[in-house]
C-alpha cells in the first residue's frame, strides 16, 4: 500500500487548535472531515475508533508536536454527523452516547449500493456475502474486506431499490442480485 499523502494544512499549526471565528471553523471542520475521509478510504477504514486512532499519525502531527484532543476528534465527527451542502452525512456514530467509534462515510451506504451494482455486473447471480467481501474476485474491488455490517446495509438500500434480495441468517447471508 502507498503512503498516505496528507494536505498542505496538515502541517499548519493553528489546524490543531479549534478556531474561535464562525466562519474559520467550519472551514476548519470541512478540511478535518476530508481528511478523515481521505484517511479511511486509503487505509479501507470503515469504523473509526477514537482511542485506537487519537495518536495516530491522523491526529497526531508529530512534525509540529500538535495533536487533536478526544473531546477536538468528537467535534468534529458530531460535525461529520450533520448534514453537509449535499444533504449527506459523512458520519454516524456507532456507539451512541459514548461517542468513541464512529462509521465513516468515505462513501455512504447507499453510494457503495450504486458501485456493488455497476462493479458486481452479477445478474441473477447467487452470492455469499462472504465471497462479496472476501471472495477472490473481488480481491482488486474497493470494498474488498468491507465491514460486514456496512456492506449489509448496502445491500439492504438495494434491496429497497428493488435491485437485490438478501437472505439467510446473520453470518450466513446471500444476494441475489437482478
């Protein structure tokens, strides 16, 4: 796997520190929440962990010896969790109240919903979420070692489009796509 390549701002210290000025700050927050995004989605990070990450390289500029606090990372996942222009989440969190594991929206469920579709080509098709996810063929597909969960709830958005059915009981589901 390539290195990760961080943004310009990465290495500007006030990046670190919460701004005080509207305006500012959610700018700020726009440029966290695309690195996260961008972070995920070259480590295939679909959970975000908040203690397993807070000093990794993600939060922790070790260069500028500047790093997010825990209470700096849930704000700006909370913000992660609004709405944004496009009327879409980039987060959720996965724990409720606790606020320490987060699903990451590097694409949304219903966006990996589209890419399964156009990717799989698979018509009539019966397949294991298993082989979905770890199968051989799709070794080289983005979702290649997905969260199951995440990849179930892609796949149920197909199914409420009418383009798949899933069956069978929890560890042991198939689709069939149409």
């Amino acid at each position: 796997m390539t290195t990760f390549s961080f943004p310009p701002t990465y290495n500007f210290p006030p990046f670190f520190t919460p701004q005080p000025n509207r305006t500012t700050r959610e700018a700020q927050l726009s440029k966290w929440s695309s690195l996260i995004q961008s972070w995920c989605r070259h480590h295939r990070i679909y959970r975000l962990s908040l203690i397993e990450t807070i000093d990794s390289p993600l939060f922790h500029n070790a260069t500028l010896r500047k790093r997010l606090s825990l209470s700096d990372v849930r704000d700006v996942v909370d913000w992660m969790a609004t709405v944004d222009d496009d009327g879409a989440k980039r987060a959720e969190w996965i724990d409720g109240a606790n606020k320490s594991v987060a699903w990451v929206w590097w694409r949304r469920p219903e966006e990996w919903a589209d890419v399964l579709i156009e990717a799989t080509g698979q018509k009539n098709v019966v397949l294991t979420v298993y082989e979905l996810l770890e199968g051989e063929a799709t070794m080289s597909q983005e979702w290649h070692g997905m969260d199951p969960e995440l990849m179930l709830r892609s796949l149920n958005t197909l199914v409420k489009r009418g383009k798949a059915q899933v069956f069978g009981s929890e560890g042991q589901e198939g689709v069939k796509f149409f």
